[in-house]
C-alpha cells in the first residue's frame, strides 16, 4: 500500500488536468509534511471539476498491495493475535480478508456506514474500519473536513471510548502520516 506521501501524490497526479504543472510541484512537495492537506485540497478541486471518480480511483489503487503475499502474511500474524476486536482506519480489507484462529467468523462494520454502534454485536474477531472500506469509496475519510465531522459525532466518540475502554483484547491497526 502506498505511504500517505504516496497517496497524495497520486491523487495529484490523478487530476493532472485540472493543475498547471507548477501547482502539481507545489503540492507534492506540500505532500511530505501534510500529505492529508494535498488529498483535501485535491477532493476540493476535484468536486469542482466533476473529477471525483478519478480521485476515489487514485485512492482505491493505492491501497491496492503491491506484494499480496506479504500483505497477506501480515493481516495473518495479526489475526493470529485473535483480539476481541479489531479496530483499523484501514480501507484495505486485509484483516477482514483472512480466517481467525480455529476459523471463527468475523463481523465486520464500517462505522461510515453505521449510524449508532451497538457493542453487544461485538465478539471476538469482529472488524471495525473507522474511516471506511475501499468498498465504500465514497463514503471513506480522507479530508481534513471528513475527519473532524466524523470524531466531532458523539456516537463514533462514545463506540470509542466504549471499545477501548473495555477489559478485552482490542487491536488498533492504523497507517498514520
């Protein structure tokens, strides 16, 4: 999967038209300190130019693993840690694409997509993607503006402080800039 660096790149890349080259420059070279500032100002410019198609695309194949041995044999070490949950701003479905221990079921949420959380659905194993799936392109944080008006939602503050709270095994999978 591509770094956030990366990402923001490609998605300046993505929208190549709509830049002059001297606006691409500047925003890679903003993307190494504030990769998420690029993807926002990106989701801006492409909203405004019909383009948002291209930049979901941009983002779907960058977290597209380049080695999927690798990446499965990582989501694999990790459900062999057999959490009670496991929470990840991931939108790759590496966890949820591999079998727990002893080949229990997983429940899996996307909290983008979920209005009120209710823990007694959690048991052991289950997936919560915070900032949405690739699945759900449209619905997944990227921007500055999603990610303060999802945690600013008393709900997604209460699940969190209710899950991480909890006496159980949680496991927090995050790539963070």
């Amino acid at each position: 999967c591509a770094s956030w660096i990366e990402l923001a790149c490609k998605v300046t890349d993505a929208l190549e038209g709509t830049f002059q080259f001297q606006e691409r420059e500047i925003l890679k070279e903003m993307a190494v300190n504030d990769p998420r500032k690029v993807i926002s100002i990106c989701h801006r410019k492409a909203e405004k130019e019909d383009l948002l198609d291209e930049y979901y695309a941009a983002i779907v194949n960058s977290v597209n693993p380049s080695d999927k041995d690798e990446f499965r044999a990582i989501h694999t070490q990790l459900c062999d840690l057999n959490a009670y949950a496991y929470v990840t701003t991931n939108i790759d479905r590496g966890i949820e694409e591999v079998s727990l221990p002893g080949g229990g079921k997983k429940n899996v949420f996307d909290l983008t997509m979920w209005d009120k959380p209710d823990l007694r659905e959690v048991r052991n194993g289950n997936v919560f993607y915070l900032h949405g799936s690739k699945e759900n392109i449209k619905k997944s944080i990227f921007t500055d503006e999603n990610y303060l008006e999802f945690y600013r939602r008393p709900e997604i503050r209460e699940f969190l402080n209710n899950i991480f709270g909890s006496d159980h095994c949680v496991l927090f999978v995050g790539y963070s800039q």
